[in-house]
C-alpha cells in the first residue's frame, strides 16, 4: 500500500515538472544587445524585442578543432570610407546578456519559434543567411 502511494506522488509530481517546464515556452523572450562604437568607445544596450517583425543574419563560426556554431547579428550601421571608425549592430543574446549561440540553422530557427515568432523570408548567404521573422 506505502509503494502505491509513493508511486502516485511520484507520477503527480513528475506531471506537474512537465506541465511547469512545458508550458514555460509561452512565457520566453526574445532579447537583443545593440552595440555602438565609435573610435575607442563602445557602449551596448539590451531590450525585449516585441515588435510584429525582426530581421536578423545568422553566420557560421568555425573553430581549430572542426566544430562550428552559429550566431545571429545584424549589421545596423557601419564606417564610410575615409571616415571616422563607427559601427552599430545588433546581437540575439541569452538571460544573462550573453551572446546566444547556436548549434545549427534549425537550432536557431527553434529558438526563434519558441519565442514566437515564424521565418517570413530567407536570403541565402556563403556563411549564413538573412532572415526576416513575423509574430505568430
């Protein structure tokens, strides 16, 4: 009789973890860290996008030892020729501000999916791709 009742709290709190972890999806957000440096001084801000649309560019980095990972950014603004060195750009980053990698494309288009939103176009690159996304 004690095994039975200790097997039932164990199924209901096995159910209440995947309830609690499943439908904490609904409550994830998508962050992103802009940066702006001009000459020597850099200065970054991070928000919650909400927005209907975001565009981003995925890009492969490949490391000594053969893997690869993903990031994504977007070039926002950059230095004109023969000007003073100034660049902007945006950067998907985790909870804790850091940049967000990925393992794959999918990966990416996952973590993107989770969050809410759905791919509404994508332009193929060599090292990645362009990607704008809608709300669902």
């Amino acid at each position: 009789m004690k095994l039975l009742n200790f097997l039932a709290l164990v199924s209901s709190i096995a159910s209440l973890v995947w309830s609690c972890t499943s439908s904490g999806n609904d409550h994830l957000t998508l962050r992103v860290s802009t940066t702006v440096a001009d000459g020597d001084k850099r200065h970054s801000e991070t928000k919650v996008v909400d927005g209907e649309y975001f565009e981003t560019a995925i890009s492969s980095i490949s490391y000594r030892d053969g893997t690869k990972r993903y990031v994504a950014t977007k070039d926002l603004e950059s230095t004109q020729p023969g000007g003073e060195f100034h660049t902007k750009f945006s950067t998907v980053v985790d909870e804790h501000d850091s940049t967000q990698f990925f393992t794959s494309p999918e990966d990416f288009l996952n973590y993107m999916s989770a969050r809410g939103y759905e791919m509404a176009s994508q332009k193929e690159k060599r090292y990645g791709a362009d990607y704008t996304f809608k709300k669902k």
